[in-house]
C-alpha cells in the first residue's frame, strides 16, 4: 500500500467489525469496479450485492444491525431483542434472537442471518398516539453501534404479541417472568397498551401495568 490511494485509505480509514456498503467505500475512492477487484485479489469479501468487509474482519452484531438499518430505517430491534439492547435480561427465552419488526417488506440478508440468529416480522406500528419521550422506539448505544430499538414498555408488549399463541397458563408464566425481569414505567406502558391493536395482549400487559403503578 504505496502513497496515499484508495486502498490505503480504505485500509486506514474504514471501520472494522462493520459491514461495507458502496456509500462506505465511494468515501475512500473505491469504485464498484474497484471494490470488484479488491475481492479479486483478497482485498475485501463480498458479503452481498453491493455488501463487503475485510477478509480477516469478525463482523460485530450491533454495528451490522446498524448498517442493516441504515438501509432500512424501518426496521428496529424488538420484543427481548430490543431489552437485552437496554441491558435488561430476558430469561424466558431459550435462544436469543434478534427479531426485527417493520412495516416494510424485506428479507434479511443471508450474510446476516447465517452468523447470528435472526427473524423478522412485517408488522406495523400501533396507531400514532400523542407523541413524548421514552415512547415507541429510541436510539440505544450498545456494541459499538447506534441501534433503534423498542423502548422497554414497547418491547415486553412486542415480546406478549409473539407469545399470544401459548396457552394461558404459559401467557401467565410469560408475565411473571417479565414482571421479575423488567423494571416498567406505569405511565408509559398505559399509553402503549391503549395504542396496542390486539385486545388479548392489551390484557396480558394490564397486569404489567398494576406492578408497574
């Protein structure tokens, strides 16, 4: 890497732990020709269409959901996805997954979901109420990485939706476990259960509500 070109600059100046996009690399001068050639010759991996990394680079999981959302800015963490974000546990889950919701309909991408476990749901958003801090969806700093992610009342109603289908006694056990596990906002988690569309979680989270108060 001779002088000041684009492969040093790529080299000295790119993130590493992320994804890189055409926007990335065009900021160094790498062309997608170029970016073509440095896969090539070993320089980079392509990862997607439009999509590479360092070879030797071990992808970080925030800053990819990071990248992941710049492309889609509809897209946020959600349910115990979005909690383990904030730092709050969620021991009723088996296997951690990074589940995504949206109103868009898109695809994860396989260079994602083959490294970490992820799903996504095409929901929409619960009908705009009046709008205040600490509601819906907020920016979280965690792994290095700027992510949207449901707010923690937004969440544990998100994580009741996905567990619907359980029994009752399992929707009672989700709930207990939760109520351990999750410090809430009274306030703030009525106004999310009075925009929620489904009347069945709207009753599992009242008792959230009454422990919160």
């Amino acid at each position: 890497m001779r002088g000041d070109g684009p492969l040093k600059r790529m080299n000295t100046t790119l993130a590493r732990g992320a994804p890189l996009g055409v926007e990335e690399l065009a900021s160094v001068g790498v062309s997608p020709a170029l970016a073509n050639y440095y896969v090539k010759t070993d320089w980079l991996l392509r990862l997607g269409r439009g999509t590479f990394a360092f070879p030797a680079d071990e992808l970080v999981p925030y800053r990819c959901i990071a990248f992941l959302q710049a492309k889609w800015p509809q897209i946020h963490l959600a349910g115990g996805a979005a909690l383990r974000a904030r730092g709050l546990a969620t021991p009723w889950e088996q296997d951690e997954v990074f589940d995504f919701w949206g109103g868009d309909a898109i695809r994860l991408p396989g260079w994602f979901t083959d490294r970490f476990p992820a799903r996504y749901q095409q929901r929409g958003a619960p009908a705009a109420g009046t709008p205040g801090p600490g509601l819906g969806t907020s920016l979280v700093e965690v792994g290095g990485a700027l992510v949207m992610a449901s707010e923690p009342e937004r969440a544990v109603l998100e994580v009741l939706s996905q567990g619907a289908r359980v029994s009752p006694a399992g929707m009672r056990s989700l709930v207990q476990s939760i109520r351990a596990a999750v410090p809430l906002r009274s306030d703030v988690l009525g106004i999310e259960i009075a925009q929620w569309p489904r009347a069945g979680v709207r009753a599992a989270a009242a008792a959230l509500q009454l422990v919160a108060a």
